[in-house]
C-alpha cells in the first residue's frame, strides 16, 4: 500500500504551491507585534515597559560574605563522598558575580587548583552547566554562550540574535573582548564564517555596539523614521530589510518604541505585505528580538522561557542562559511579567520541567520557595502527562490512536532509478569547485537519492578525487545547511550514534534527543547505533548515558539501551489487564513504587501491547496515577516516559509534534527540525506529514517556508517530496 498526500498537499511540493504559500504568509511579524500592542490593556501580551532606575535582580551580595570561608565549604562539597551539591547551592546562588569571583581566587590560592575544574570533575548534566556560567562573570558568560552557539554542525542564530539583540553597547564590548582572550578571534569575523545574508548584516551592525542609548526621544525623528519604513514598504519593495534594518540596529529602544506608534497610525498592515515574503526563519526571529527587546525587555525573556519549558523537553540552555545572566539585572521584573502573560509563577514551571539539583539552583537564583509554597505548587499540577494524553486522545486534533498495523513504504525518499555513482560524484565535484559552491545541484543529488545510494557516491567521490565526500563539503558549506547535507552523508546509525554523541558531549546534556532516539528506535536500529557509538567514539553508549543521566531517568534510559523491549505485534489482553491492574495498585497501595512499576512495564512492553495496557488503566482509574505520580513525575523523566507512550500510540503522531514544537515561537529549532526529517525520511516522513495536516490544520512544508529560509529551506522541503 503507497499512501497518498491529497491534492492539496500535493500542490505544496510543486512550485505553484510554493507560490502559493508565500502569498499566504500574511501575517508577518510586524503586523502581529502592532495587533499585540495596540491591545495594551490586556492582561496577557506585550505591554510597554516603562524606565525604571531600582534594582530588579533576584541575587544581591550576602552581607556577611567571606571569600576563604566560603572556598573552604566548597572544597569539602566538593570532596564529600558523592558530593555535597546542596552547600554548593547554597554558596553560588546566594553570592553575587562580584563575590563569586573573590571565591574562586581564595579556592585558587588555598588549594593551587581552579574552583571550575574541580567543579567540573565532581558534577554533571545540568546542575554543571548552571555552576560553571555563575563561575564567569558576565561577559565572560556571553562570550561562552556565542562561541558555543557558533561550534560544531549548524549556528544556533536564535542565541546569537537573544544576546546581541538585549545587550548594551557597554555589555557587547565587554563581551567581544572575552571572545578574543578566550578564543583568539575576532566575534565579528566569526559570526561571518557562520551566517549570511540579511540576518549577518543585522548581527554584524548590533556587533558594533554603537546603536544610540538615549533614553530621550527626538518624536521628529520617530514620524520620519515611520514614515521611511513605510515608503519602503509600500513603494520600494525590495529595499525595506535594508531600511528596517538600519532602523533597528541604530535607534534607542526608547525611540523604537515612539517610531512603532507612528508607523501605527501611517499603516496597520501596509509593512506586512512588502515583507511578507521577505522576512521569515532566522532573519524574522532576529528583527522581532529588536522590536519585543524595545518595547519591553522582561516580557520579551519570560516569553522565551515560557517556550524554553513548552512541550516535549526542556531547552536547558535557554533556561540557563536567561535565568542566571538576568539575575542581577531584571530577574524580578522578568519573574513578574511570566506571572502576567502566563497565569502562573516561573517557579511552578520550574519545577513542573526540571528536577533534581538543576531544579534546586535553578529556584535558589529566582528567589527560593518555601516548603509550604512548594508544596501547593505540586498540589495545583493535577494534570499529569497520563491523564492528559488520554484525554487528548479523544480530541480531532491533538493525539489519536493510530492506526492497525500498515504495511508499505511511507518514505518520501526513494531509490533514484537512473542512478549512477560516478555521474553523481562528478557532478558533486565540480557543484564544490565552482565558484560560490552551485548548492542548487548538491540538493538535486544528495536530497533525491536513498540512504544506500548516497553511500556509494562517498565511494565513488573517494575513489575519484582521494578524499573523503564530507570533508570537502563541510570546507565549502555552513550553517544549518552544511548540517543537513552531511546528514544525509552518514548511515542511519551514524547519524543516530553522532545526534547521541552530540547530546552527551559538553556542558550540559540534552535528555530530550536521548528520549527521541531511544524511545522510538526498534531493538535492531538501538544495536546498531550502539555498535557505531563504539566503533566511532572508542565508548559504550552505556557508560556515557550513566556518567551523564542519573535517578529514574538512567534507569529508563539503560533499560532501552539493552535493545529488548518485546515487538511482539500479537496483543495478550489478559497481560495487558494485568499491567494495567498492577499501575493501578502501586498508585493507590503503595505510593512511592509506582515509578520503578511504570518504568519497567514501558521498557519491556510491545508498542502494540502498551496501547492495551494504556486502555485498560483508563477504565480503573482516570485521575489515580495521576494525582500519585504529580510530586514525582516531572522534567526530563517525564519527557521520557512521555516519549515512550506517545510514540506507542502514535509514532507519527509523535514526530509532528515535535516539528511543530520546533518551529512554534521565537526562533526554529534547527536540530530537531533536520533531525527528524533525515531520520524519517525513508520510514514514515509521509504519514507524519500527514498528521501534521491533521494535528495542526496546515502542511509541514507551509511552516519550513515560514520559519526557515535559503538553501536550508530548499532541501528540507527537497526531503519532504518537492521536486
């Protein structure tokens, strides 16, 4: 059986439809933020922020501060058995910048060692990523988080545009001269060899720190600029990125502020329309950073932490990031505005999404809770990732079961049938060799053949020219498209054992691609990639996870790495009854059991078999494991689980999701977004494009047209079947 897109969706792959959804992108980001702050009086949105001259900082300096003191109770921490990770809280999170810098001297002096490689070797995960950025000071930080936006496969721009986009010209000149002492480079001519285009210019002009900080506003000035802004938009379309960018690189967030009330008045969607197909993907995210920094700083970073903790896993980073580099300037203001616009604390999303010691610094930096507030904050999240999906499961959208089991190919890539090696590796050749690099034919050649015909032109290229394919793409190539292509370079379980490599390597771990990879690969694909993982990394997947994971988290994920999970498709309804009877019973019986009952039973089940299990559990109890698991179950654990039970369900289902998330508010999520589209794109790329369809009233390719751009945007859509 060929599953079959509708005619409308199979108008999205041809050029007719691109057209057509470039006209439809109405609603581009100017228009939105005029709708938002023309309703000023609401409760939730954009509000203009008004000057304030006081301290809105969460850490402020411990009074009775003594540098050797606190040096000595970091090294006991440090040296206790296990470690000692609450008086390493307790040390940090109440210190300023300023006195964590005389700690780490004092422990430098005492012990002839660096407080941050001690440090280092003691901790893991999260908890080490938070402890190492309170150890830098502020541009030291920064500098660390553009430099680690920038290495590797693919430039996150979102964090580049975040922090070039709210700092001060004071701040980004600080920042440059910590990126060259630490790294020995120029940032400007980084961010060069990383980005392109519009969006290096923007960055490239805010990289300069020279954008006017007068908090007076010259209204002359603001009509004309409005009034420019919207000549280039209704006159001269085609030059209003230019003037929009030398707009919002140059005036004063005070000025920006009056310049939008004037456009205001001059046009409601005029500017929409002249840059509706212009503006979208990583140039869209960086303009809107600009104009929501202007109007109002601390709403702008609540928004981001709020989609930093939305959805299936957490952005650690994100969270990081914002919560400890905002702690002495706006935290308080920022903790406000998340209460305004979300209805509820930050400290409640924290711990509903995190867990642990990362979850104890994380609510120490944003003012700690008392056992009493902690307390009704568990009590108030009733709903539990269970019982939200069976509730979700009856909806039209959202999750649905899915269905019998369908044999067929649901690729959207397939064996090319004119197919020749050598012809393929010539013409990649010579697209490397010419000029510019021709990326329209290495899209045509790579995105248009299998996995197995892609390696036999990596043989063919080395046997021709003497060096390896990749090699001398990632020499020409940058940025999310040079990470796409030499995706589709590597096998299915390279690719699978070099995403795992790279959620485990560095500060910090990405659970959430652990869960992915893990929780819907098959017995065979998690053997392979094991073996690869081995073969590549000179490592066992094992011990990595173990050194990287903790609590019931590496217990879940050790138990998938086994590759033993039944794939039994025959059901057993009395087992499953049985199963579903003993969730029940440690739920209600024997509160305390039920994680170590509820791992076992979905790390050792067949998909087939846990949708049973999972109906049976409906019919004793519709709120039970819920309300028992609400002070356990949070966080990267629950993300798995999570992952586990919603790819049971409905494994497409899943995968949609995930793209939408990736592609849902201020910046796109590169990493999932090619992640899932390489990795499914010969198994069921076609029947996730169609729950997309279903789940979200829109086609895949709509939303890469409108979040991404370039010859990025040109072979995601390539992989998902435009000719």
């Amino acid at each position: 059986m060929i599953l079959k897109l509708p005619v409308s969706d199979q108008l999205s792959q041809t050029s007719q439809g691109k057209s057509i959804f470039k006209t439809v992108k109405r609603m581009t980001f100017f228009k939105k933020f005029l709708q938002k702050i023309g309703d000023d009086d609401s409760s939730k949105g954009f509000k203009s922020g008004a000057d304030e001259t006081a301290y809105f900082g969460t850490v402020k300096a411990d009074t009775n501060f003594n540098a050797q003191n606190d040096a000595a109770k970091l090294k006991k921490a440090i040296e206790t058995k296990g470690v000692d990770e609450a008086t390493i809280v307790d040390v940090l999170a109440k210190r300023n910048n300023a006195q964590r810098q005389q700690i780490k001297e004092a422990y430098q002096q005492s012990t002839g060692k660096p407080l941050a490689d001690a440090l280092k070797k003691a901790l893991k995960s999260d908890f080490e990523e938070v402890v190492l950025a309170l150890l830098m000071t502020p541009p030291e930080y920064d500098a660390f988080e553009m430099k680690k936006a920038m290495k590797g496969l693919g430039t996150k721009e979102s964090v580049l545009s975040e922090i070039l986009g709210t700092r001060s010209n004071k701040e980004i000149t600080a920042m440059k001269t910590a990126f060259k002492e630490a790294y020995g480079e120029l940032l400007e001519e980084k961010i060069k060899g990383e980005v392109s285009g519009d969006i290096e210019t923007t960055l490239l002009a805010l990289c300069k720190a020279t954008r006017s900080e007068d908090y007076k506003i010259d209204d002359g000035l603001a009509k004309s600029d409005a009034k420019v802004l919207f000549e280039a938009g209704e006159n001269r379309v085609g030059t209003v990125c230019s003037v929009l960018i030398d707009v919002l690189t140059s005036r004063s967030e005070a000025q920006l502020g009056k310049i939008f009330q004037y456009y205001g008045k001059y046009s409601k969607q005029g500017l929409a329309k002249a840059l509706e197909s212009e503006l979208h993907g990583d140039l869209e995210d960086c303009l809107m950073t600009l104009v929501k920094s202007a109007w109002n700083k601390p709403a702008y970073f609540a928004e981001k932490l709020n989609l930093a903790m939305k959805g299936l896993g957490t952005n650690t980073d994100t969270l990081t990031r914002i919560i400890v580099s905002r702690s002495e300037i706006d935290l308080l203001k920022i903790i406000q505005e998340y209460k305004r616009m979300y209805g509820k604390t930050l400290q409640e999303a924290i711990l509903k999404e995190t867990s642990g010691d990362y979850e104890k610094i994380l609510l120490a930096l944003c003012q700690p809770l008392q056992t009493s507030q902690r307390n009704s904050i568990f009590k108030a999240l009733k709903m539990s990732f269970l019982k939200n999906l069976f509730q979700s499961s009856n909806d039209e959208q959202g999750f649905k079961p899915a269905p019998a089991f369908e044999s067929g190919f649901f690729g959207t890539v397939k064996a090319y049938p004119d197919f020749d090696a050598k012809n393929d590796a010539a013409k990649l050749k010579k697209a490397i060799e010419t000029r510019g690099v021709d990326e329209a034919t290495i899209v045509e050649v790579l995105a248009k053949r299998s996995n197995a015909q892609r390696q036999q032109i990596r043989e063919a290229y080395k046997q021709s020219t003497g060096k390896p394919l990749a090699d001398d793409l990632k020499r020409v190539l940058r940025s999310d498209f040079e990470e796409v292509v030499l995706a589709l370079l590597m096998t299915p379980s390279e690719y699978d054992a070099f995403e795992m490599k790279r959620a485990i390597k560095g500060v910090g771990t990405n659970e959430a691609v652990l869960n992915e990879i893990l929780g819907t690969r098959s017995n065979k694909e998690i053997a392979a990639l094991k073996t690869i993982y081995t073969e590549v990394y000179g490592e066992l997947l094992e011990e990595n996870i173990k050194s990287d994971v903790k609590g019931h988290l590496e217990t879940t994920l050790v138990a998938l790495c086994k590759a033993t999970r039944s794939e039994e498709r025959n059901i057993d309804d009395g087992k499953a009854m049985s199963d579903a009877k003993a969730l029940f019973n440690a739920a209600e019986n024997r509160l305390g059991t039920v994680c170590s009952v509820l791992i076992e039973i979905l790390t050792n089940r067949s998909e087939a078999q846990l949708c049973k299990i999972l109906q049976h559990y409906s019919t004793l109890s519709k709120d039970g494991l819920a309300k028992d698991l609400e002070g356990e179950l949070h966080g990267s654990f629950e993300d798995c689980l999570t992952t586990l039970v919603k790819s049971a369900w409905n494994k497409p289902a899943y995968f949609a999701e995930r793209l939408h998330l990736a592609m849902k508010g201020l910046g796109t999520n590169t990493d999932t977004l090619t992640r899932i589209i390489v990795s499914r794109s010969e198994i069921d790329l076609l029947k996730i494009m169609q729950e997309y369809k279903r789940m979200y009233g829109k086609t895949l390719q709509e939303d890469i047209l409108k979040e991404t751009g370039g010859d990025y945007e040109k072979i995601m859509l390539a992989i998902c079947g435009a000719p």
